[in-house]
C-alpha cells in the first residue's frame, strides 16, 4: 500500500513542490543523486571509478513535453560522453537512457525522433569507445522499447537493454535476447503495474528473476545482474559458477548510494561491478521510486528533514 501511494505520488506536482520546500530537502535527496550538473557527475565518475567500481550514468528526466527538450537531453548525454572520454574515464563509464527522456511519448512523430536521438548518443559512446543502455519504463512502453533496441543493435550490438521481472512476459523476453554480445540488465522492477501485466507477490517476482538469471547465465551474451538482494546476488554468483562463466563475461550492477559496503565487497572478491549514478535537477520521480522500494528510507527522510 505504502509503495502504490508513493508510486502515485511520483506523478504529483504539489508533493514535488513539498519536497522541495522542506527544510533539508534537497540535502536528502543527495544521498540518492550525485548533483545537478555535468562536472558533479564527472567528479562522482571518478571517485568510484578510483576505487575499483564501473559507472553508468543516467541524466535525470523522463516524460519529456516537446522536442526541443528532447533535443536538449540528447545534447546532454552526447557531451557528457566527450566529457568521460576526455577525463580517461569512458573505459569504466556508460550511460542508461530513458526513450520518453528522447521524446518517444511526443504524439506519431515521438517514437522515431526518440530513436533518432538514442542513434546520435550511440555514435557518440562508439567514439568515446563505451556503451549505451536503455532502461525500461512503464509496460506501456515494454514492446517499443525492445523494438527500438533490436533496430539499433544492427548498427550498435553493445547497446544495452533492460528488462524486468516482475512483468509476466520477461522470461520469453529473455530467450528472445540469449545470443552472443547481447547486454541485458535484469531488474526486478520499479513501476506501479496492473496484476494482468505483472507479479504482485513478491515471492512470484523473486522466482522469475531467477528464472531469468539462469536463462541468461546460460547464454552467450553478456548479463548485468542489477539487484540489492543479497539472496539474488547469492543465486547469480552460483549460477555464474554453474554456467562455467568467467568473473569478466557477467556484472553486478547497483544504485548510488544504495549498498555501497556491498558493492565494495563485490568488486575486492573480484567481481564486476557498476554503478548507477543519476545526476540532474529533475530529480523527483526517481526519488519517489527509490522512497517506494524501501520504506525504511521514508524513516531516514523524515529524520533528515527534522535534523535540518
Ligand atoms: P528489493 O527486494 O527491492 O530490495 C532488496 C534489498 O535491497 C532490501 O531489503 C534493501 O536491503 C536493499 N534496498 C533495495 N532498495 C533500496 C533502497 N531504495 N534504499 C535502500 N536499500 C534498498 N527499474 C526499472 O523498472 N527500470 C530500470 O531501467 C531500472 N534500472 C535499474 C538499474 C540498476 C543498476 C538497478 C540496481 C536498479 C534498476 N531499477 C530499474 C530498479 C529495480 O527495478 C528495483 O526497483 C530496485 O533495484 C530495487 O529492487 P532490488 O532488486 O534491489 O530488490
């Protein structure tokens, strides 16, 4: 209940405004999100990458309302790329896009403005010599997005999807995305979805994610295994082994700020691992979702906002 009126509140103007309000707000919201600009990403690219941990970095926004934002989000992450290749970081650091970020929600036109967009960050990544991964949104969005991906693989086969386990149709989704060099982030799934579409039970979630992992395992490509649950990076370890898989042919991935002991853990035992730092004004709806996932950091909010 708690995580459906949080989900709905991502989608609120005034309980953004609130947050924004309150005393302490955005010092909160810090612990999430690395900070607004370019050279605050750049800086927090570094410091894990210093300390032995991958990168992907994810612009903040979605939802984009007309094309020139589009265009300026697509801006963003081209000259973010130059940014990293400059710095001498492109070898450990890619970026994660969002297709309604590019614009794939702007009416007919939408969908192949947001492709022509991702097609410019693509090249750019190609240049910098890293790679591009596309999140998954809403289900509404699911069967276009891996359209999208496909599409683009022909020209760019790094590029990176996402898929999420507590949609009914991700294990045929997998088998779908088994073949060498594909990259596939698995995740358990961060959207309000209605009960036709997706697992409700958490245990139901769980079981498919392992599913999918052991599908993935067992394949050619290449899995990110993106998870906070000990018992699934447990699971994904064993399986790695099982498949006779190398520790460098599959990666642990992990939100900012989420698990950091963790993610260091895994990176000194020698495994692959990267971190999603998101970086921009429009921090909202990611927070609300992180808020969602555990209420215990409800807690740690309000505490926060007390303390300042
Ligand atoms: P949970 O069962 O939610 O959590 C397991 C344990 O992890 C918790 O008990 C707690 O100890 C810890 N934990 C989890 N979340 C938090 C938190 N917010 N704060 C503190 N501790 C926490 N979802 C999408 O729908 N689309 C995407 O494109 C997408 N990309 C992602 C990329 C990465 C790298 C990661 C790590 C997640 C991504 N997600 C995405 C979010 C994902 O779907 C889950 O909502 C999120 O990872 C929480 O699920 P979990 O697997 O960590 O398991």
């Amino acid at each position: 209940m708690t995580r459906r009126l949080l989900l709905a509140a991502a989608d609120s103007r005034s309980a953004r405004r609130a947050v924004l309000a309150a005393p302490g707000g955005r010092a909160v919201v810090a612990r999430f999100v690395a900070g607004e600009t370019r050279a605050d990403a750049v800086v927090a690219t570094d410091s894990l990458v210093a300390r032995g941990l991958g990168v992907t970095l994810d612009h903040l926004g979605e939802d984009t309302r007309d094309p020139d934002q589009a265009a300026a989000v697509a801006e963003e992450y081209v000259g973010l790329l130059g940014s990293l290749d400059r710095a001498g970081l492109a070898r450990r650091a890619e970026v994660s896009v969002k297709l309604s970020a590019l614009g794939s929600g702007l009416g007919a036109d939408g969908p192949g403005l947001a492709r022509a967009h991702l097609r410019a960050i693509c090249r750019a990544a190609d240049t910098a010599a890293t790679t591009v991964t596309v999140d998954m949104e809403d289900h509404a969005a699911t069967e276009s997005t891996l359209a999208t991906v496909a599409e683009l693989r022909a020209d760019h086969p790094t590029l990176g999807v996402v898929l999420q386990s507590y949609l009914r149709r991700t294990e045929s989704d997998c088998r779908e995305l088994l073949g060498a060099g594909s990259r596939v982030r698995l995740v358990k799934g961060a959207y309000a979805e209605p009960e036709s579409v997706a697992w409700a039970d958490r245990v139901e979630v769980d079981r498919s994610y392992v599913r999918c992992l052991r599908l993935l395992m067992e394949g050619q490509g290449y899995p990110m295994v993106a998870t906070h649950d000990q018992r699934l990076i447990e699971i994904a370890g064993a399986l790695a082994v099982r498949s006779g898989r190398p520790q460098d042919s599959y990666e642990f991935q992990m939100l900012y700020g989420i698990r950091a002991d963790e993610q260091r853990r895994l990176a000194e035992a020698g495994e692959t691992v990267r971190v999603y730092v998101p970086y921009g004004t429009d921090w909202y709806a990611y927070f609300m979702r992180r808020l969602a996932e555990r209420p215990a950091n409800l807690g740690f909010f309000a505490r926060s906002l007390v303390g300042h």
